[in-house]
C-alpha cells in the first residue's frame, strides 16, 4: 500500500464518511472497560482524588490547583521527591469539577476516563488518516483505523484507563495529537486561526502532562516528512511551539521555584539510582529500554510496579544491554535512512524515540525505572510500524495474499483485547492491584510491602481469628520480602512492627514482640512503632522486660552491631529512665556518649 510522499490528505467531510467509526470506538473502549466502572481509588488516586483538599474543595479550589504544584493539596505543602516536580493541574482540575457535580463518585471518574479513552483513538485514527495513505478499499481495512483499533486494545494502557490518574496520559495524547493535526491545518490554508488552536490545544497538553514537550519536536519532524509546505510555513508553527514551551516553562517554574532540581534524592523509591555507579544507571536505563520495546510488542507479563529492585541493577557486560543500546542506534539510523523513500517508517521509528526520551530517565530522574503508562504515547509508533511493516509491505514484500497481514492483525487486535479485558479487574483495589503485583515484581519491595499493607487492613476488618491469623502470617512473608530487597525502607518496617503487634494482641508471646521490634531497630531506628510498643507493655506492669529490651537494642543491636551512638542513646537512655541503678546500662551510655563524642556526658556515667 502506497503512502502519500511529501503531502498530507486534506480532505474535509471526513467524520460524515467515517461515521461508524464514532460509535466503534465508543463502544470498543466500554465493551474493554466497563468492569472498572465500580472499582474504587486505587494507588495515586488518593493523591490526586481521594485525599487532596484542592480536589475536594471542588470549583473553589481550582486557584490552588493552577497556582500550587500537583502534589501539594495531598500533603499540605511542596514536597520535592522527584528530579523534575509535578504541574500537572488540568486533569485536577476536572477532578475538582466532577467532585462538586458529584463529591467522590469513582463511577463517574470511570465513566469519563473510558469516553476521553476513546476520543483520542478517534482522534489518532483522524490525524494518521492524513499521512497513511488507504487502499483503494473501504476505510475500515485502512492502516490508519487498524492502528486505532490495535491502540485502544492494546494492554499496556490498561493502567492508564482503569487507573483514574492515568486520565493525564490520555488527555496529554489527545492534546498532543490535537496540536498535530491543526499544525498539519495550517499548512493546508496558513490561516492563522489555525496557528492560535496549534497553540492553546498544545499549551492544554503541557498542563496536562509534561510529556507534551516532546510535541515540540514530534510536530516538526512530521511536518518535514510529509509536507510539500515552505520552509517559511513550517517555521511558523516551530516558533508558535517554541513560543508556547517558553510560557509553559516559565509559568512552571514561577509555581515550582524550579525546571529540573538538582538536589540530590538519597530516597531509592523516589531515586532508583542511588548508590548507583553512572556505568550502573545508564546500563540500567538502556535494560529497561529493551522492556519498553517488548511490552510495546508483546505485553505479557504486565505489572504496575517497577520499582527497586523488580528491575535489577545492570552493567554494560549483560548482553540484554548491549544488544538494547545497539538496537537503539540501528533503529535510529534506518530512521534518518528511509526520510525520503519511506517516510512512514522513519516517522514511526522517530515518535517512539521523541516521545519515550523524556520518560527514559536519560533527560532527568522521574523516580522509578519504568512504568506501563509511561510507554502510552510512545506505544503509537511502534504499533504504525508493525502494522506498515506487516500490512503495508508485507504483501509486496514478502509476496502473499493481503488477507493474511489482515487475519494477523485480527488476531493481534482480539488478542490484545482479550489480554486488557482480563487485566481491567486487576484494578479493583488494593488488594487485588499488590496480588497480582507480587506474582511479577517478586524482587519489588515497594510491591511486597504495599501487599503486606493491603493485607495487614484487610485482617483488622476480620472476625474470625483463623482467617485473621492466615492474613497476618501472608503479611508478615511480604514484608520479610521487602525487607530482604531494601533492609532499611520506612513501610516495610512499619509494617514488620505493626503485624508483630497484632500477633501479640492474639496470643504471641512477648519475647516474639521484642524480637522483632529489635530487627526492625536495626533497619530503622527512628519508627515509632518501637517505643509505642514497649510504653504500652509497661502500663501493663512488664517493666523488666521492657528495659532489657531497650538496652539490647541500644547496646547491643545499635551500638555494637550497627555502630549507630545517636540511636544508640535514644534507647538506653529510656533503660535508664527504668532502671537507672543498673551498671551494665551505665556503662553502655558511656560507651555510647564516648563514640558520638560527647564526653562531658560519658563522664556522667562512669
């Protein structure tokens, strides 16, 4: 199938000859998601919905939400925890509007995710159809609806559909596509009007998504590829994107107080790469490029958490890698190839590469190694070029029937809807989202804690004891889990406490309490589950245990061990305070004070 080479089809009247596709995409996106419809907030749904007072203060709090950074309603003031901030206001700020239509209705939050789900397949079955050329055959056998159609089946965007905070992914495509299209308008009748939608659809998709940006560069480069237009018009439409990028960064950082931050983020759930060798990051970064592509192509297994260490530490002597980092080069230079005789290819080949760039980790940090929804945008390429590769040429190419590509596509096209169908109730809650997260992110202790924490609550709303227990004992193997893969993170040990303490309102013994209060010591010293404990066992007159436990955590856990004086202190000083005639724990206080070098103190103590 030819492709329309250094021009774009114009047509007007397309909706009224496309018709029936409005209601197959419709019905397409609800036939795949309706089963979210009744699930409830899930994951940054509490942060963005749920529990952020900007949202919940409905149109009143619109000011807050376009004037403060995305994540400040949630915790009450900035927090910094990744390299590059969050401004993200507009899908907030249709949060804030539906919760005063209707407060905290998920039903309706759902609802409107699967509709705009399906605008912008429409949306991408619309702009493609101007520079993929159709068959002399009827419009639903075209390659630009059957890359609409593998699109909206396809199961990577199940998180950013199901999960009502992914709507900023699919409004940042519609709006990216959008601007697309009336650059490509523009072009056609150099009407101004047409540069004045260019730039508030783009300026709307930067709002709603910092991926947007990459339009900057993915809007010319179709421009070059495909249109007979001068230089001179084209540089129109670069200067209206440049001119736009520069508000947008300038309102960004007049809001957030910076573009990229360049403090260090020692947290390895906000930072991946901490303690990393810059050998170690940037073989890392080009594994996780290898992962991207394959879930572009093949989606299995699919999992909504990537974090440390599900993604392992890499080096540049792992072949994965080296085969990553050259696949990268050789697809980037068939794309400079094939500008001129296959422009498609090198289109398909050059979004992919543009739009995946800002979420690779390569440009700044966005906290974790890789995400499903991250590939969103970029997954369109790699779908046009599958179905070029396979419908387009395929016939000419390889020399058999065209109805062959066509049933492979059909079979693609049922599969990956299949495929999402059965993923959607994954998204149901909490539970269900870490139950299946842990089947595939085994070496995630993000997932294995947040699966220790859904079934910690869930064993606090039980009354039967059996069941209780089972829970507590599933929770307590998640969160030893977790601790095994980052020994020190905050949630696990919260929750080795917290299950160690519902063990022992059910019967546990007392020496079991403590021993595992010692362990979570040991990883993190500052959790208050470690003197809430022991003040309560106290109340109930077991004082003597209670002080030989904070002397072995102080003396010889935290400062033997784990030569940590300053928490070391901590705990021997409550010792102290209930026994203050014991001169082992004298002895250790001076020791201890000694090793901080604080020796006026140690000398109180001899």
């Amino acid at each position: 199938m030819p492709v329309v080479k250094n021009n774009f089809d114009y047509t007007d009247g397309f909706w009224r000859k496309h018709y029936l596709a409005i209601p197959i995409f419709f019905v397409l996106s609800f036939v795949i998601y309706y089963q979210c419809i009744p699930f409830n907030y899930v994951l940054d749904d509490q942060i963005v919905i749920a529990d952020n007072e900007f949202t919940k203060k409905g149109v009143s709090g619109l000011w807050d939400i376009f004037s403060k950074e995305s994540f400040e309603g949630y915790f009450g003031k900035q927090r910094d925890l990744v390299q590059g901030g969050r401004y993200r206001p507009l899908s907030i700020m249709m949060f804030a509007v539906e919760h005063a239509i209707s407060p905290l209705n998920y039903h309706l939050n759902h609802i409107i995710n699967i509709f705009f789900y399906a605008i912008c397949c429409l949306l991408i079955f619309r702009v493609l159809s101007m520079f993929i050329s159709s068959k002399p055959t009827k419009w639903f056998f075209s390659a630009s609806f059957l890359v609409s159609l593998i699109f909206l089946a396809h199961p990577v965007h199940v998180e950013a559909v199901a999960n009502i905070k992914g709507r900023d992914e699919i409004l940042a495509m519609i709006f990216g596509m959008a601007s697309m299209y009336y650059s490509i308008r523009y072009l056609e009748k150099e009407d101004w009007k047409q540069l004045m939608y260019l730039a508030v659809l783009y300026y709307l998709g930067l709002l709603a998504k910092e991926n947007v940006l990459t339009f900057a560069a993915v809007i010319p480069m179709t421009l070059f590829l495909w249109t007979k237009g001068s230089f001179k018009s084209i540089k129109k439409v670069i200067y209206v994107l440049l001119a736009v990028t520069g508000l947008y960064l300038l309102q960004r950082y007049l809001i957030i107080g910076y573009l990229i931050n360049t403090n260090p983020f020692n947290d390895v759930m906000n930072n991946p790469f901490a303690g990393m060798e810059g050998h170690e990051k940037y073989a890392t970064i080009f594994y996780t490029l290898l992962k991207y592509l394959g879930l572009s192509v093949f989606p299995h297994p699919l999992t909504h958490d990537y974090y440390p260490y599900h993604i392992p530490i890499m080096n540049w002597a792992k072949p994965s890698v080296i085969l990553s980092f050259f696949m990268h080069i050789v697809l980037f230079i068939i794309a400079l190839k094939n500008t001129k005789k296959r422009p498609i290819i090198s289109w398909s080949i050059l979004f992919y590469l543009l739009t995946i760039s800002i979420v690779s980790n390569i440009v700044f940090n966005v906290g974790t190694f890789m995400n499903e929804r991250f590939i969103f945008i970029s997954s369109l390429g790699i779908i046009v070029l599958l179905v070029h590769l396979l419908y387009q040429r395929g016939p000419k190419f390889y020399g058999f029937s065209p109805s062959i590509p066509l049933a492979i596509l059909g079979i693609i096209f049922f599969a990956f809807s299949g495929r999402s169908f059965m993923r959607v109730p994954v998204w149901e809650n909490s539970l269900t989202l870490n139950t299946a997260a842990v089947k595939v992110s085994k070496n995630s202790a993000r997932a294995n804690s947040f699966m220790a924490t859904a079934l910690y609550q869930q064993s606090l709303e039980g009354d039967n004891v059996e069941e209780i227990m089972d829970l507590l004992k599933r929770a307590d193997f998640h969160a030893d889990r977790a601790l095994k893969v980052l020994p020190g993170y905050k949630n696990a040990n919260l929750m080795k406490a917290g299950i160690a303490g519902e063990f022992h309102k059910k019967g546990g013994t007392d020496q079991a309490l403590f021993e595992t209060l010692k362990q979570v010591g040991a990883n993190r010293p500052s959790i208050g589950f470690l003197t809430e404990y022991p003040d309560y066992m106290i109340s109930r007159g077991k004082q003597e245990i209670v002080t030989n436990y904070y002397y072995e955590l102080g003396y010889e856990v935290l400062l033997l061990e784990k030569r940590n004086p300053k928490w070391a202190v901590h705990f021997l000083n409550k010792a102290y305070s209930l026994r203050a005639s014991d001169p082992k724990i004298r002895k250790a206080l001076k020791e201890s004070y000694e090793l901080a070098g604080d020796y006026n103190k140690a000398k109180q103590f001899e």
